[in-house]
C-alpha cells in the first residue's frame, strides 16, 4: 500500500481514527472515512485519473464537487451494481471500494485512442454534424471507430438487483444547500414552526465554512466545527425539520415542485449495505416556499494547455486542504485574474507547500492581496499569463509571458517549475435551479457572472447563489431569505440576529477583471486551450463555430458540444459564453445563456424508476377466477390492464392447436369463458333511457325491461368508438356493457356529455365492472349446463329467448343471466357477485362436464367472432370507421339525434369509394393470411408503386369451415364482393383471394 | 407539473386530472340545421391562444367531475377555476410571458433569459 506523503492532519470532514483501504485501477490505497475518491488519490499523489471523450488526453482532479468535469471512474466490476461516470470528487470511500479509469485501453498510462489527439486538427468542431451531411457513405465509414474510441463508463449489463423508492413530501420551506446561508435560512425558518427541509448534497453541513482555514474565523466567539455542531444540534431539536444529506436537488418544476434524490447505501461497504433501505431515494417535495442557497461555482482559466493533471481550482486547493487536510501539490503556482484566488497562496505556503508564484492578468491587484504576498515573500507576476504547460501525465513546469495594455504577449517567456497550479477566473453564482424555476438572470460586471434578478416562483436566493460572498453578509443573506420564507408561508419568525462573524479583511474581496480567452504563443493551428474539459471543446472550436455562422449560444452549444456532458457545463458554460462574447465582438449580457435543464446532475436510472419496476411498473387486473386459469395452466394476455386468459393449451398441445379445439367444443357441444372483464356501467336516472338514445347511434326508448340491445358508440366525428350489450333492468334502470380495454374512457366520456352538455338529464352512473364476475357459456348443449345451474330460470331458447335476460339463483346466489351471443352460437352470460366468481366457475365446470364443457380463451373468442363477421372495436376498426363502413346501417336510427350522427352525412364520410369491412377467403385454404397484411388490386408491380386498395384486420384458420378466413377493410369493399384482390407480401408472390362479405356462417350456409 | 384548483375538492396535483381541450364550445342543438362547414368547425377547430385560454378538466382521480380552468398558456399559470356553466370569471395581475421573457410568438428558446 502507497502512503499518503501528502495528508496533512485530520480535520473536521476526515476522521483519521478511521482508515480505510480501497483499489484504484487495480493498486491498493489507503485513506480514511469522510474522504472521496479524490481526496483519497491526491493523499496518495495520484492526479491523473482518466482520459478525455474525444482526444484521450490526461483527466485530472479540477474540481472538489459535483461541478468537477473529467475525473469521472466507474466503481466496480460487478455487472450488475457497476457504476459509471462516478465523479471521483463526490465518490465517498470505503473499504473494499473498487474504482477504475474510464475510456482507456490498454491502460490509463498507455493508452491507444490517445493517437486522436495527435490527429485533433481532423476532429473540429461539429465533426458529428459534418460527417452526417457530407458525402454518403462519410458517417457509416466513420460511425464505428467514433463509437468505439469516444465515449464515457461502461453502463451495467445485468438486471440491477437493488431497490430504489419515490416519496412524496409537504413543506413550508425548502432550504437547498447547507452553506452558511442554507444554515442560517434553515435555522430560522425551523423556529417559526415551520415545515422545513434541509437538503445538503454533501455528506457534511458547512458547505463552504468547512473549505476555510479552520482557525480563521469565529463565530459567535466559537470556532467554525463548534458553531456547526451546535446548529446541527439546535436544527435536530426542531420537531419540524427534515435534514437530509447526501441529497442534491437535481430538478425544479412548476409550482415549487422540487425533485431531490437522495444517496442512502452507496458510500457503506457492499457487505455493510442494508437490505431493508433502499439505494437512493427521490422526494417529490411540494413547498410553499424555496429557499436557494446553492453557493457558486469557480470558472478555470482558458489558455493554452489548462487541461493537464495537476492544475486544479484554486478553491478546490483550499478544500482538498482544509476539509480533508490533503495538499494537492509539493510547489504550486496561483494563476488567476481576482483577488480572492490569492488566499489560495496563502493558505498553502501556511501548510508548508511552496508558493512559486502568484500570475494574476490584472495590472493592479487589491492593495491588501498584494502586501500580504510581499509579506509573505511570495512573488507575484501582474499583467500576465501563462501560455504553455509541461508535463506527461502530472503538471511539471510551465511559462509566463506579460500582457501588454490591450492583453496581448509581450517580452519573452519565463519558467516557472511546479506540481500544482491553482487556477480561478472568478466564481459564478449556482443559479441552474433558480433558471429551472425560470426566474430572469441578469449580467453582474463586478462578478463577471450571471446571478439572479427577478423570481418567478415562490423562492429566493441567498449567499453566494445570490452573488453575496462575504461570510457575514452570506449569514444576513440566509437569515433574512429564511425569515421571509417562513413568513410568506405564514408562520412568524423571531428577530433575525445573525451570528458575529470575525473579519477577515480579504473576505469579498474580488476586483476582478473579464479574462475569457487568454493569448497564445503558439500559432493558432497548434494552440489548444480547452473551454470543456469533459468533451473537448477548445476556445478554438468555439470560434470556428462563430465563423460556421452559429452564432446563437444554443447552436454553437449543440454544434460543438459545448456544456453537454455529464457536467452539463458546470465549469465550462459561462468561459464558453465569454469566447463566443469574444468571437461575435458582444456583451456577454447580450450572448445570453443557454437553457439550464433538469436534472442538475446525473441521476441514476434506478432512483428514476423509483419502486415502479417488476410487477410494480404497471397494474395488472386480474379476475376473480384467475387463479383457476393459472392451474389450468393457461397462457395469458393483457388485454387495457387485464390479464385475460388467452388460450388453455394442454400438456403436450399446442397453442394454435387449443384454440381449434376450444373453438371446435364452442361449435358442437359447449365451452365456457371467462367475460368478468367487460367493463360495466350501472345507470339510473329517470331520464337514463333518454340519455342512451343520445349516447349510441341505435334506438333505446321502446327497449322493454327484461331485453338487450347491442348499440355502438360514435365520436362526434362519426368514427365507431365503443360497442356492447345494454339490458334494461327497468324503466330507469340500465345495465351497460363496454369492450374490456373502453370501459374508463366510456364512462369518463359519458360524464362529459352529461354534466357538460345535458346537466338537465337525471341520470347517475356507476363504474360495476368488478362487482360482477361473468361467465359465458356457449354451444348447442350450452342450455342443458345453465339449466343444471340454475334453480329457478328455465333456459330453454323457446322460454328465455334471444336478447333477453333473466334474475335467477344458483344455490341460491343472486345471478343475472343474460341471452346474449358474440360467437353466432346459443349462448348465456352468468354475472354473480364477484365474490362468488371463482364459485360460479367451478360450478359450471363441473355441472358441464357431462356435457363435455371446454374452457376457451380470448383468442378462440376472437375466432368463433370472426366466424360470423362481428367486429372488434380496435382491431377491425381504427378510429376512421363509421357504422355505415362497417355495413352496419341496420344501426343507425333516423329517428333522433345521437352523438357523431350529423358528421355521418359530412361529404367525406358519406363518400361511396370508402373502405368497407368485408371477409377475404384466400384461393388457397391453407394459407392463414398475416394481420395487417395489404390488400392490392393487381398481382403486377405498378409504376411508380402499386396502389394499396386496404388492409387485413383479422385473420385465422377457421376449424368450423376447415380453412382460413379473414376480415378486412378495403375500398368500396362491398362492390367488390366476389372480385379478386391480392395479398402483398413482403417476400414472395401476393396471395390471390377474393373477397365476400364479413359473415363466414351465412356465406358458407351455416347461418342459425 | 402545476396544481389545479378543483371547485369541489381544492387544489391537487396536475397528476389526479385528465384534460378535456377548449372549454364554452356548446354542442349545437340542431346539427342536422348546420353546414357541413359550421359542423366540422364545432367537431375539429379549436383556438391555441398564447395567454389566457378557457379549457376543460376532468378529476378523474378525485371526483369526477368536469370543470373549467383559465390558464395562461405561456407561463402555465393557473388564474381561476369554475363549474361547468358558469361564465369565465375577469382575472387581473398577471403576465402574458414568464419572467424569462419569451417573443410574443414561439418558443422562446433562443430568446432573452437574461435582462438585456
């Protein structure tokens, strides 16, 4: 094991009592609990952790958060929990954590996709773009090599075996970020009563105290780890506050609609993981109020050759060192173009490093700055720049040239030897969230960054997300925004008394000047001074892309892949805006931003899944004799949310064989089907007969109590939408019937009309679907079984005639049994409670077993319809049927209005060449026509193509008839009756066949 | 994912409702009085006004029934809720584009989120 040469002592985030060992690229290291990965590696003087997307140049650590770019590894091997693009800056460290260098093969130190980078000059910018539109054939030569040498982790190969949940939660106030501003908001906001959540996406509150020298401040008269613990103590106490940690909040939508995920599992030993907590955890909070304390992130410089190991954010140097007690470097050079980027110096010539040099672009650096360096002896180069870097895989050495008043070189290069560079250009405030509530940025000159100026949602923005980087201002600005949450959300706040902070007299300091595109000495061609560090965009690109003509920041962005990563341009989107500011000669006010998206970081596809995976990812409805079918073993389909028996194959059979002899049983003796999923609407009312007058397309008001009438439902298009049996029970009382998979969208449809349109009627309806179990029961011997069934109904055809229904008892359970058929054979419908379903079921089976009663399924169903010509709504017809296609005129009254009659006489759908549903019988009886086939006129190929005359919409082998049948819908279909047509097929010869009408028993002579 | 103020339950999430398109289009009580052009324009054409729009909404997870809503298509803002029947209430006080400012036609993508 490598010792950890640069670990400096133990403060408040890193607890040296606790080691911790852990593998990088197959090598073991050491570090202790509270470090990430980085920390960890930079204890150990590793710097170099991967390998750029698109020219594989070296990847080190820049960053200390979720903002870092490149320092992505991918944790573990297993195929199942392996985790890619894990940023090695948030990665926590336990023992046994395995983590591996992404997109470098052989190895991270020899790696062969590195040859891209020799070859950059060839990959410009919007090369994806180009090789897409230029000469055929570009993309398909090129597509495998980009899809092999670019790219990030490898994504996991297994089912993912952990689990993942969504909560929903309520609050007051949202507090997001636990700096000093989230603290103090939190604080308050709690104190008043209010309902509050704390979400810090670190595993420690403190945010940006805990990257300050311990030592250097006080606050009320205690240090900063003794004024932490008391306010995590003090927000504790509070009854209503939820503190998470480990929670980012990665998304912010309407109406304060806040998405947080949270990490629960993931930085425990795998062995130590608990199986009764989920991996991650997304709260779905709905808040009266937000509070936005997600501080600011720091923007690198942009000169030519920023991107090797060893050059770091200057804030991230002062992290690494005082949260985690870790130098990031031996000797270290400051590189920067504002004042607070100094302290940098400071605190690591403090920690015994050597400070080589301070280059700042500015001419005149704040007076306090510079006389602490004098002081410190360090020295300090103004108005100039690096131009160049050394160093294969780790920073070595670099130069520095002066800038002359319009910043360009002048004088000749000096070097400077160093393993560290800390480089800042300023620090932006985070406003990803505030721009996703869509609130309005506006432009600050003495930030050079975008901040918050106007809220559109009920939140505001304090501390440094708000551009207030004072510590004591940072505590008024939590304070006040947290006071004003609270009391906007209606609870009291006492007085807000900030805690008294001591001073340091470089606090807020900035005085900061643009430097958005450093010069170069090297001729451009050679020069490579990267913007996006995660994709490879150089300022170079950017301007190519300006001189292209992309000129809006959303194209240029999109064209070079600027901010596209798995960053999202945390870094690098605001240095991109100032280049193309630079290029078009335009404020960058006036450049504006490209849109900030959900989410703010990767979220894992497990934690966006929640628990709505496995049997939970859709509801499934079974029916009360579900089990009796599993038994049986029976092979199932989901029919709208139904699991419906499909067939009942018996051991050794077939499928396509069941059906045939499902069917054959329904034909010659008898055959049961479980129908309880139609849907099923009560409706009373003493106008309810009035009602279904309106609702179907047929007439209802002389409808007898005791009788059934089938009725189809149009939309006011005229197109068919729904069909089904409905029963007067009574006057005003009816029994509706729907198709399995219509029955909510019918009822919700029926609302409408009623309460929208005739709120006069007086009529009530209820969704019964599962109170009523239903069994049908069909085939000629079918009578003898329901009247061994029933104690009291006789169910001879003559007594209980067709279309007609009758209430009965079978051992003296209530039933109601309609004489209803959709297979063209003798049949009865059984509905009993649903209770009493998987009763019913049994009864019939074994009360019809004499008479040789065969289980039948949805398809032998579909089949014995098809048979007789009746449609299923869906499948025969599409949306674009009215009932005068289907030959359905028998249907239409001309009585009354109804819903969709007028459009039936609109001159499309009164048209004479429209597609009619009629039968096709293939010459050859053997060939089972495919569903969805295309129906043509002439065998010959056409020029330019041949005309598709229809289309197949059912299609079996008919075991009453011995051969195939299908239906379909084809143009003026009924004048083709006995004509030919063909079959396309899409290898081979068309089918010739010749079409009939739909009703195969009448066509063939077989009509009861 | 906006709240709807349902007039019988209150405000509930956008997730308990399903949508019912423009509201105050009466079916006409003579269809067969009508051309086939006034017919088609009751069944097929709808307005998509960006700003204030009257449109349908159904609790479907709640209960039940049908409403109207007032909504300001361009920033999602739900002004007012009533009973079916009942006439649009006035609505004031708000804006005809989000704080983000888009151009008074499109999508704004490209436009100004920042103060010029």
């Amino acid at each position: 094991m490598s010792m950890q040469t640069f670990r400096r002592k133990y403060p408040t985030g890193v607890n040296g009592a606790s080691p911790v060992t852990f593998r990088f690229n197959g090598r073991q290291y050491g570090g202790f609990a509270g470090d990430t990965l980085a920390s960890a590696l930079l204890a150990n003087g590793v710097h170099m952790i991967a390998r750029s997307f698109k020219y594989h140049r070296p990847r080190g650590i820049l960053g200390s958060g979720s903002d870092d770019p490149a320092a992505l590894v991918q944790v573990g091997a297993d195929p199942a929990r392996t985790v890619p693009n894990a940023r090695a800056t948030e990665l926590e460290i336990y023992d046994g954590l395995e983590a591996f260098s992404q997109n470098c093969w052989p190895s991270l130190a020899i790696d062969v996709g590195s040859v891209n980078d020799a070859f950059g000059r060839f990959l410009p910018a919007g090369f994806y773009y180009k090789t897409f539109m230029g000469p055929p054939g570009n993309w398909m030569m090129f597509e495998g090599l980009i899809r092999r040498a670019a790219g990030l982790g490898k994504s996991p190969t297994a089912p993912d075996p952990d689990h993942y949940e969504h909560v929903n939660r309520h609050c007051d106030v949202l507090v997001i970020g636990a700096g000093p501003a989230g603290l103090t908001a939190a604080r308050i906001a709690a104190a008043s009563g209010a309902r509050v959540i704390l979400a810090e996406e670190t595993p420690e509150l403190g945010g940006r105290l805990l990257s300050i020298e311990p030592s250097s401040r006080t606050m009320d008269g205690q240090s900063i780890a003794e004024w932490l613990q008391d306010t995590e103590a003090d927000l504790t106490r509070s009854p209503e506050i939820t503190v998470l940690k480990r929670t980012c909040a990665f998304g912010y939508y309407g109406e304060n609609w806040v998405a947080l995920v949270e990490s629960l599992q993931d930085h425990v030993p795998e062995h130590a993981r608990r199986a009764d907590l989920p991996r991650h955890r997304v709260w779905r909070v709905r808040t009266a109020q937000v509070v936005l304390a997600t501080g600011a992130i720091e923007r690198p410089l942009v000169f030519h050759g920023n991107d090797r190991p060893g050059i770091m954010l200057a804030g991230a140097v002062r992290t690494y060192l005082h949260r985690y007690g870790v130098l990031a470097g031996r000797t270290a050079v400051v590189f920067t173009n504002n004042d607070e980027a100094w302290t940098t110096a400071f605190d690591l010539h403090a920690a015994g490093a050597e400070v080589a040099a301070i280059v700042d672009t500015r001419d005149e650096p704040g007076p306090n700055v510079t006389a602490k360096a004098k002081s410190l002896g360090i020295e300090a180069f103004t108005s100039a720049t690096i131009v160049e870097t050394k160093g294969r895989r780790r920073l070595s050495h670099m130069s520095v040239m002066s800038l002359d008043e319009n910043k360009q070189l002048t004088g000749g290069p000096r070097w400077l030897y160093a393993d560290l560079l800390a480089v800042s250009g300023g620090w932006s405030p985070n406003v990803a969230l505030f721009s996703q509530s869509r609130g309005r940025l506006q432009f600050d000159d003495t930030l050079q960054a975008f901040r918050p100026e106007r809220s559109w949602q009920a939140e505001r923005s304090a501390g440094a997300a708000d551009g207030v980087f004072d510590f004591a201002a940072c505590f008024a600005s939590g304070l006040q925004a947290g006071a004003e949450a609270a009391q906007a959300a209606g609870f009291a706040t006492d007085t807000p008394q900030a805690p008294a902070c001591s001073v340091d007299p470089i606090d807020g300091e900035s005085g900061i000047e643009p430097a958005w595109d450093l010069p170069s000495a090297k001729p451009p061609a050679r020069t490579r001074a990267f913007v996006d560090l995660q994709n490879d965009v150089t300022s170079k690109d950017l301007q190519l892309a300006v001189r292209e003509g992309y000129v809006s920041v959303e194209h240029a962005k999109r064209y070079t892949t600027l901010g596209m990563g798995t960053d999202q341009g945390k870094t690098s989107s605001l240095n991109g805006f100032g280049v193309l500011a630079g290029a078009l000669g335009k404020p960058i006010a006036d450049v504006g931003v490209t849109t900030f998206r959900p989410p703010f970081k990767p979220v894992p596809f497990g934690a966006v899944a929640g628990q709505h995976v496995g049997d939970h990812f859709h509801p499934r409805r079974t029916t009360p004799m579900h089990t009796w079918h599993e038994d049986q073993g029976a092979t199932f389909e989901v029919v709208g949310d139904w699991l419906r028996a499909r067939a009942y194959p018996r051991a050794g059979e077939s499928f396509e064989d069941a059906v045939q002899r499902e069917c054959i049983a329904a034909r010659t003796q008898t055959a049961a089907l479980d129908a309880s999923t139609l849907g099923k609407i009560d409706i009373r009312g003493r106008d309810a007969r009035t009602f279904l007058n309106r609702v179907y397309t047929n007439a209802w008001m002389k409808l007898a109590p005791g009788r059934c009438r089938y009725g189809l439902m149009l939309n006011e298009d005229g197109m068919v939408f729904d069909d089904g049996v409905t029963a007067c029970i009574s006057d005003d009382h009816f029994h509706l019937t729907t198709t399995t998979g219509g029955a909510a969208g019918v009822l919700s449809w029926m609302e409408d009309y009623l309460q929208t349109e005739w709120p006069d009627l007086d009529v009530f309806m209820t969704s019964v679907t599962e109170q009523w179990a239903v069994a049908s029961i069909c085939g000629p011997e079918s009578w003898r079984v329901v009247g061994a069934l029933l104690d009291d109904i006789d169910p001879n055809p003559d007594a209980f005639p067709f279309m007609s229904h009758r209430t009965g008892h079978i051992a003296g359970v209530p039933v109601r049994v309609f004489r209803i058929s959709f297979t063209g054979e003798l049949s009865y419908e059984i509905n009993v409670p649903a209770r009493y379903g998987l009763w019913l079921w049994q009864q019939i089976m074994d009360k019809g077993e004499p008479h040789g009663i065969t289980p039948y399924g949805t398809e032998g169903m579909h089949l014995l319809r098809a048979e007789t010509g009746f449609i299923i709504v869906g499948q025969d017809t599409d949306g674009t049927v009215t009932p005068y296609d289907l030959g359905m005129d028998w249907i239409v009254k001309s009585s009354a209005d109804f819903i969709g009659r007028r459009s039936l006489t609109r001159s499309d759908t009164s048209r004479a060449d429209r597609r009619h549903f009629v039968g096709v019988l293939t010459d050859d009886p053997a060939i089972v026509i495919a569903e969805g086939s295309q129906v043509i006129a002439t065998a010959e190929e056409q020029d330019p193509r041949t005309p598709m005359i229809g289309h197949i919409t059912s299609s079996y082998f008919s075991p009453t008839f011995e051969r195939s049948i299908a239906l379909g819908l084809i143009d003026a279909g009924r004048n083709r009756v006995g004509e030919r047509v063909y079959i396309a097929q899409r290898d081979g010869e068309p089918i010739p066949a010749r079409v009939t009408q739909p009703n195969f028993m009448q066509h063939f002579g077989r009509a009861t | 994912m906006f709240l709807i103020p349902c007039p019988f339950c209150g405000p509930r999430d956008q997730s308990e409702f399903s949508y019912g398109g423009e509201a105050h289009i009466a079916r006409p009580t003579e269809p067969e009085a009508l051309s086939d052009e006034d017919w088609a324009n009751f069944v097929f054409m709808r307005s998509n006004p960006k700003g204030v729009f009257a449109e349908r909404w159904h609790h479907t997870a709640g209960c039940g029934k049908w409403f109207n809503v007032l909504r300001n298509t361009a920033t999602d803002e739900v002004l007012a809720s009533y009973k079916t029947g009942e006439p649009p209430p006035a609505v004031a006080g708000f804006q005809l584009a989000t704080p983000s400012g888009e151009p008074p036609i499109g999508s704004g993508n490209d436009g100004t989120k920042v103060v010029p």
